[in-house]
C-alpha cells in the first residue's frame, strides 16, 4: 500500500476490501477505538493518539507525523504483511472458510502492546464490549498519563502494581482486579519476563501465561495473536465455539494452520453478523445453503 505525506496527513491508498477500518477495529480484539458521528476513529495506543478515517479508495491518517507513521502506526496496522495472500490461501481451504473469508476480507491483525494487550483480555473475561471499553476508559483516566491531545496513556505494571483493590474500585472491575494486580506486581517485580514469550515456541509461550491468575487458554490465545502477533493461535469463546459447530463440525483450531488466528477472526466477524445460523433454532440447512453459494 502507498502512503503519501500532504498537508499533515498521511494518505494511505487502500481499498476496503483489503484494508476496512471498521472490521479491523470492531471485531474485538482492541477496546480503545471510537467511532465518532463524521465516521472518523479516535484511538491511542503505546501513549500515541490517532485520528482515522475511511474513504473509498484511501484511509486518512490525522495527528501523527510522517516519522511516527513510519516507524509505529505502519506497524500497528500490520501494513507490510500480505493479506491478500493470505486471504486467498484461506479461501481455498474450504467454502465454508471462504465464507467467512470474504465476509471480513479487509479485516486485519493489530499488532498491540503486550502487556495492555494481557490487562485488557484480563478485564475482558465474563464481559462485553461496551463495558469492557468503559473500564479500559476509566482504568486510563484514573491511573495513566494525560496526553497532549487530552486522551490518556494506558498506566505501566509498575504503576498498576503499586495500587490496591480499593484504589481499583472505581473502574469497576469487579473479581477482575485482583487479577490485574498480580500480574503487574509480577510483572513489576520481575518475577514475570512478559517480553520473554516474544522469544518462545507457542506452546510454551501459552503454559508461561496461564501461569498468571485469572489467566486461562482463552485469553492466552488473545495475547499472543493480539499482543505478539502469533497468527497461529486461535482464542476460543462461545461465539467461536458455536461458529466452529456450525461451519466446521469435527474440526480443532489446528485445523487452520500458520494463519489460524486470521480464519479465527474471519470466522468470529461472520458469526456475529449471522448469530442466526449458530442458534439451536435456526433451520439445520441454513449454513449448508450459504456455503453452497459460494462452492
């Protein structure tokens, strides 16, 4: 993709089949974008703020400059991997993969800070979106950095650690806060290397983040795909594990190979646009009539 600087903006030429704002910042695996009424996204990440938008055939980056899009946003975005390749290797897996696939073709993985990427798939257990955002939300404001532009950064494990249930109770975080503190305390302390796992073999980079309370497979997978950008891992929910019924019966998430963690995201973006064909009252010939449209 060609990017140009003009008049404080970076142009990045871009059409949304595949690269869609929308897709890549709504599907859950980030809680610090918003969506404003102009169609714009207002986000921060790493202490950076951001303004983007979408046109038909650009994205418009506002706010940074052109070394900053260089050197962090470019990479965030996951601008130098193929994903055109890799949606077309995907596609020619299966019709079912397929489509899913060309549901949420401009859908890509953000390459987020690790340990934001842990606290919020922490706070994220037994919670939705919308609520998840908001405790993110006031997490920040209370305990991070106040940025220029008036947004706040994500506070570090070593000011995290230093808090205590009560400092914690007005994020409402629930039975998650004694989860947050022990892993920045561990964290803090180092009695944890979290950018160790950057060198690890997934599997054991997976038992090292299970080893932190209130840490199970799910949200591991959710930190190495989100965090570490391991394409192979796959995080598994309700949603996912109803999807997988429904469109692959009798198939694990090893079934998916190097990029299963990006069928996992296609998979989750169309189940949530089809909630009807994985509930137990939806007609059994409901999927195989959608994947034979595309066989």
């Amino acid at each position: 993709m060609n990017a140009v600087y003009e008049n404080g903006k970076i142009l990045l030429s871009a059409d949304a089949s595949i690269f869609n704002l929308a897709q890549t910042l709504e599907c859950g695996q980030c809680f610090r974008w918003e969506c404003a009424e102009d169609g714009a996204w207002h986000g921060v990440s790493s202490g950076k703020a951001l303004r983007v938008r979408q046109t038909e055939q650009q994205i418009i980056f506002e706010g940074t400059t052109e070394e900053e899009f260089q050197t962090f946003w470019s990479d965030y975005f996951d601008l130098n991997t193929d994903y055109e390749r890799i949606h077309k290797k995907l596609c020619e897996r299966n019709a079912a993969l397929r489509l899913a696939a060309v549901s949420a073709s401009g859908l890509r993985i953000l390459r987020q800070e690790p340990w934001e990427t842990l606290c919020s798939f922490i706070l994220s257990q037994n919670n939705n979106i919308p609520r998840i955002k908001k405790i993110i939300e006031t997490l920040c404001s209370c305990f991070g950095e106040k940025l220029p532009g008036g947004e706040y950064s994500f506070p570090s494990a070593e000011v995290i650690a230093e808090l205590s249930e009560e400092d914690l109770s007005p994020i409402k975080c629930g039975f998650r806060s004694k989860y947050l503190l022990d892993a920045a305390k561990k964290i803090a302390e180092g009695k944890f290397d979290l950018h160790a796992i950057e060198m690890m073999p997934t599997e054991e980079a997976r038992k090292m983040l299970t080893m932190l309370r209130g840490v199970g497979p799910k949200v591991a997978e959710c930190v190495l795909l989100y965090g570490f950008h391991r394409l192979e891992a796959f995080p598994v929910d309700v949603w996912m594990t109803r999807a997988m019924t429904g469109l692959f019966p009798g198939e694990s998430p090893d079934s998916f190979g190097e990029y299963a963690g990006i069928a996992q995201q296609y998979i989750y973006y169309y189940s949530r646009l089809h909630p009807e064909l994985f509930s137990g009252d939806a007609p059994e010939t409901s999927t195989s009539k959608e994947i034979g449209a595309l066989s």
